[in-house]
C-alpha cells in the first residue's frame, strides 16, 4: 500500500477495485515534479486535465487534488470538484479558480482544507520532504453526486467511494527546500 519510503497510503488504497480512467494533462507528468504554477504561493492555477470516457453507466465525473503527505494525520483536500455533465472529459488549466471560469454548467466546486471553494496549490511546510499531489478523476453512477458545495472533502469523498464506477490518477510530488 504505502510505499518503501513509509509514506502514508494513497487515497485509494482501501477503496473497492474499479476500471481505471486514463488521466492525462498538458501541465503535469505522471511521478513528475509538481510545476510552480501549481503552487500556492508562485500561481496558485489548477492544471489542465483530461481524461478517457467512463465505462457505461457513467452518469458525472468528479476531480479531486489531495496530498496524503501533509503532517495533519488526515492529509489535505487541494481541490474537489463534481456533477461534472457526462460529456464532459477535460478541464482547462485554471478551471478552479472560484470565478468557475472553465467549469461546466452544473459542476460544483466544495471548499477545500484551505477553506475556500477553487483550487488551492500545494504549500508544504520548508524542509518537510516532498508531498505527493494526487490529482483524481472519477466517473460516477449518479448525475448529481448528492453533497453541495458546502461539504466537506472528506464527506464528498465518502459518497465517491460508493458510487465511483472508474477512477484514474495523475501523482506529481512538490518540495519546498526553503531556498
């Protein structure tokens, strides 16, 4: 589960198997390094995304960001967007800005562990190692998810848990060095 480095678990280690998505993007590489213009203090800009049709069934998609690596014993919830319409397999750069330009019709933005309701770039503490930064794509069996965008991430993510029919996952890691 949690690799040789004895770093906490992925999200989804104890989730039920699922199809897997194939997740791409024009900002991130897959075990790459996490650009500046994803980190909260030098852009703060969510990354493109893309990702293949759900299997049958596929009603919405949701997209999260976590970093299982932060030092609060819970992790920490960067972004969680769902009701994402069927059609829709990409988000542009910058789609989690809390003006909702780039977000289809209909998708809900929940607040994240910075508190507010957008994408928030990665800040882990100087010196603390580097931090994975899981970005999640999930295709759901249901329109609307069922939580609003007053819910907690770890709340929208429970309802994931049981109606995920797909999922796939980009992981880029971030260091600040303190320099």
């Amino acid at each position: 589960m949690s690799d040789s480095t004895n770093r906490p678990p992925l999200p989804h280690d104890f989730h039920p198997p699922v199809p897997e998505l194939s997740v791409t993007s024009t900002d991130l590489t897959d075990g790459g390094v996490l650009p500046d213009m994803h980190v909260y203090a030098k852009g703060n800009s969510s990354p493109q995304l893309s990702w293949s049709t759900g299997p049958a069934g596929t009603r919405s998609y949701a997209v999260t960001c976590y970093d299982p690596d932060a030092p609060t014993g819970s992790g920490f919830w960067h972004w969680t967007v769902f009701d994402i319409p069927a059609q829709v397999t990409e988000l542009p750069a910058g789609a989690g800005t809390g003006a909702f330009d780039g977000l289809p019709a209909g998708a809900v933005q929940a607040r994240n562990d910075y508190g507010s309701r957008d994408f928030g770039g990665a800040a882990p503490p100087p010196g603390d190692g580097p931090h994975r930064y899981v970005f999640t794509v999930y295709a759901v069996d249901r329109e609307k998810l069922g939580p609003d965008a007053d819910a907690a991430p770890a709340f929208v993510g429970f309802h994931l848990r049981f109606h995920a029919i797909a999922r796939g996952r980009l992981i880029a890691e971030y260091e600040d060095t303190g320099a």
